[in-house]
C-alpha cells in the first residue's frame, strides 16, 4: 500500500486515524493524527459552531458530553489566570430539538446525536489543543460528521449553561422550523385533523415525551449512514467479551463492565514522555524514561525516604525503544510501598503477553492492532478483580464512568476485531522475518528476560520495531526507500513506517536524546503482506542507504 499524496487518508477513503507522511522532509511540515492533528470534520464543525454562536476571536473544541466540557472549562482555569479577569469560556450542549430529558430512550438501543462545545478565547488555542491530544475526551470524525449535517439542518439546538432550565428558548437557533416530514412537525388528533398548537412554554407530558422520541428518531432515520446502530449495544458486549477472552488464563473476568471502552482512545497513557500528561492532572510525577534496574533502584530509595505514590504508569513493552521494565519487581515494590501499578500493554497485546497478573489496571488502545483496519478509534482499561484497589477503583468507575463510545465507532471496531487472534500470529511471523539483531525489537532487546517472564505461551514479539543509522542521510534515504505506507499509528494490517521522533518529539528532540531515543529513528509497524515480499522491500530500501555511502 503507497500512499502517493501528502495527507491522503490510509487507507484510503478513511480519514479516521492515520494520514500519509510520504517522505522524512514532510514531516516537518505536517502531524496528520487525531492525538496531534484534530480531523477536518472535526473542525469543520466547529467553524460552523463559531459562525452561530461565537465570534472572530474565539474557537469551539468539541466534546462528547457535558461532563467532559465542564473538565474541559475547569482545566482551562486551571491553567490561565487570565480567564479569571474576564477572559471566559462557555458551554454550548447540543440536543435533539426536544430536550432529551423529557422521556427519550437513552438506551444502549438508540444512537445518540449530542455533542458539547466549549467555547474559548482562540489565542488560547494551545490549551484547548492540550487537553484534547491529553485526554482522548474529543470527539470521533464519525460523530462530528453526523452531528455537523443534523445541525445545519436545524434538527440540533443549542443549550448554553448561561440558560436558566432545560429548554433552548431565547436562542435564534432553536426557534428555527423543524425540516423534515409532517409527522415530525406538529401532532394530530385522532381523526387526522391537525390539533391547535400548544404554545411553546406549556406542551404536556405525553407531547414532550412523543415529540422527544420523534425527533431523536428522525436523526436517527436521516443520519444513520445505513447501518443499524440499534446493534451498537450488542457491538460493545461483544468487544469486552473478546477481551476478555484473551485475558482468561491471567484472571477470570466474569464481570464483563471491568473492561470499558474509552471515548475515543485519543490518548491513553502510551507514549514516551508521560510525565507531561501526570504533569497536567496531577499532583505531578517522578519520570523514569529508561524503565531499567537503576531507575527502579532511584523509586525503592525514594520510597525508603517516605515518599509515597498513587500509581506507576509503564508501558509493556516501551515504544519505541521496546524496552521491558521489570514487572516482578515493581509488583514487589507496589505491594511493599502500597501504589498501584497501571500497565500499558498495547504494543505487546492482548495474546502475546499477559500483565494482568502484575497490575492493578490494565490500558490498551484498541485503535492499534486489535482493530487493524486504520478505520476507527478506541480503547480500553480492565481492571484487575484480584487488586486491593478493586472495589475503590469499581466503585469510582461505577459513579463517575459515561460510555461517551460512538456508536458507529463500536460497531466498525466490533466488525474490525472479529479476526485480531489470526492477524496477531501473522504479524508475529512477518515482524520476526524482516529483524536483524541491531534493530529495537522484545526479542533482541537486553530487557528480553522482562518479556519472555509474561509471554503467553504461543505468543510471540510484536509487529513493531524500531531502527537507527549511522547519519540523517542513511536514515533519509532508508525511509524515503521504503515502499510501505508511511504515517503516525501503528499495529495496522498493512505495513506502517513512521520518522518516531520527529513526529512525537520534535520540539524536544535533545530530550529525546537522553534517553536513547535517536532524532532519525526509523518505527515500523509490520502488517500482513507477503513474508518475502517485505523482505524483499526491505533489502530494497537498505540498498538505497548503501547508495548513500558510496556516493
């Protein structure tokens, strides 16, 4: 798979997660993933919001509920004292033209066309960004797109939290007509003939409750791309059952609700600079960027001192040097100094490895090879039943958990995992096929023994690998040979090639650096082509960097 044009979709016809960055020079000039780029449908929708309801010099991020906009305001206070003399953001919600309140179905069976939108000074954009590439709480390109059409066709109204009840009177926008059949329009009586129309401030319990059901359902009808979203519920049983499943010889997960599937899986806690995010929505954090026996020497010290710690974050293996930590012994150092471990095993994945056993919460964004269609976003967190934090942990997640998941997310993501066990053992094959023992790949690596400790027993090393070169001209010439796709994401069907660090880290590149993270580091992400045609593409692409020398 070539993508021929800077920012095509891949695949294409996609543009959900990745876009093409064909050559290293590129790179430079573009992020082309939801984490560091917002979708155009994204932000198309949010020009529009601000052409209604805004002004020149203020800027719309778009959220899944109004929760996640109120977290959105309060980090906004947090971190401009500016908004507290008179610089303000506000809260448009959304709704179906009726309140939603008023008797319509929330249930798993219904899609949901709702959105929130925070309005903010647009010269404080960079905060808004943080937030969004941070928390994983924006919005899908799905649910924008089908949220945006409803809205320009007048079937959703705003509510600001400037109004005094639950109606969207007083805004010019909601008094517009409803388009669209009679049958949604006004009510009838029962002899067919219409009824004199209630005014707006007095509708009675039954007109609410029909006229709530109407409209959702005529979103539904008009907006549902053809796909019966009703199924959305079952999608989403199906999705923690299949986890689940992968997970049955760590623990039994009985209780399906233990694995949940995140908004978005924008961001989770994978990634090499965590601590900018515990930085952020925390109380700050200790960063061990090499994961090794000296840094966990540093923790225990520290710990020895009277330090305490909520929770160690870590990624199993590290991307993208793929680097193990030592599970067993900061299981140990969890139990003796009394945090909680939170393990992040996306690149090892679910069949590969099992974690479970040495944390207390278990993160993988499904959006990688679980999906493998490069089509849809997702993740999940499992909580581990066996924890001491379980029944704090469940009982927080029970009052403060909203399945914000988009409905046609789930059912694409459903549809994408079907065959993930299959894909995984191919992946495996072909990633062991094309490494040589100077690339960053589990199998090679000095933390091998951390790996083979929680390696399943058919399990093998992953589909990503990551390599470095002598000069930027070897590594130029490497990756502009390489005839894969080439973009941000990783754990696709089709082979991914990416320039890591210029594209995650470029404004930190000497940070980077100290902790082994090379500035021309080559990440690839092994799909399921042909074995000896990606070994042939390979030494094709290693020519071109002995060109380089002789030249």
């Amino acid at each position: 798979m070539l993508a021929q044009e800077v920012g095509q979709s891949i695949p294409a016809d996609t543009p959900h997660v990745s876009h093409a960055l064909p050559s290293a020079a590129i790179t430079l000039l573009l992020n082309a993933k939801p984490r560091f780029f917002v979708d155009k449908s994204v932000t198309s929708f949010a020009a529009t919001l601000i052409e209604r309801h805004g002004t020149l010099d203020e800027w719309a991020i778009l959220l899944p509920s109004h929760a996640v906009a109120v977290r959105c305001t309060s980090f906004f206070q947090r971190h401009l004292a500016a908004l507290e003399s008179g610089q303000k953001t506000r809260i448009i919600d959304l709704l179906p033209r009726t309140n939603p309140q008023h008797g319509i179905d929330r249930g798993a069976t219904r899609v949901s066309p709702m959105l929130s939108a925070v309005i903010y000074p647009k010269r404080f954009s960079s905060v808004a960004k943080t937030f969004w590439q941070h928390t994983g709480e924006g919005v899908s390109s799905r649910r924008a797109e089908l949220c945006h059409r409803a809205f320009n066709d007048g079937f959703l109204s705003p509510r600001t939290n400037d109004d005094q009840d639950d109606n969207s009177q007083g805004h010019p926008a909601s008094q517009k007509s409803i388009k669209g059949p009679l049958r949604y329009q006004k009510a009838r009586a029962t002899d067919g003939t219409e009824e004199h129309e209630r005014t707006r401030s007095d509708p009675s319990p039954e007109e609410k409750r029909r006229n709530a059901n109407d409209s959702l359902q005529f979103v539904e009808e008009r907006y549902g791309r053809n796909l019966d979203l009703s199924r959305a519920s079952q999608a989403k049983i199906a999705i923690r059952r299949r986890i689940a499943g992968a997970l049955a010889a760590d623990v039994d997960l009985n209780q399906m609700t233990d694995t949940i599937q995140l908004e978005t899986g924008i961001r989770q806690i994978s990634g090499f600079s965590e601590d900018d995010i515990l930085e952020k929505w925390g109380p700050g954090c200790l960063f061990y960027g090499h994961g090794s026996a000296e840094d966990l020497d540093d923790l225990e010290k520290h710990c020895e001192q009277g330090e305490r710690y909520l929770a160690l974050f870590c990624e199993f293996p590290g991307n993208p040097l793929l680097k193990c930590p030592d599970l067993d012994r900061i299981r140990t150092l969890a139990d003796r100094f009394d945090f909680a471990v939170v393990v992040d095993e996306t690149i090892g994945n679910f069949l590969n490895i099992h974690v479970m056993p040495h944390a207390d919460v278990v993160v993988s964004s499904l959006t990688k090879v679980f999906s493998g269609d490069s089509n849809v976003m997702g993740g999940s967190s499992i909580l581990n039943p066996l924890s001491r934090y379980y029944n704090r942990l469940k009982k927080t997640m029970e009052l403060e958990y909203e399945d914000n998941y988009w409905a046609e997310d789930a059912l694409f993501m459903e549809r994408n995992s079907r065959d993930f066990v299959s894909r995984i053992a191919r992946i495996n094959l072909n990633a062991e096929a094309i490494c040589m023992k100077d690339v960053y790949y589990p199998k090679f690596s000095s933390t091998r023994p951390f790996y083979d400790r929680h390696r399943s027993p058919t399990g093998g090393y992953g589909g990503l690998l990551s390599v470095t070169f002598k000069t930027r001209p070897e590594a130029i010439a490497f990756y502009d040979a390489l005839e894969t796709a080439k973009g941000p994401s990783l754990g696709t069907n089709f082979t991914l090639s990416s320039p890591y660090t210029l594209l995650a880290h470029y404004t930190e590149l000497d940070w980077a650096a100290k902790y082994g993270v090379d500035p021309d580091l080559v990440r690839m992400s092994v799909g399921l082509e042909d074995t000896a045609e990606l070994c042939s593409m390979i030494e094709r692409a290693l020519t071109a960097v002995a060109s380089v020398n002789e030249a």
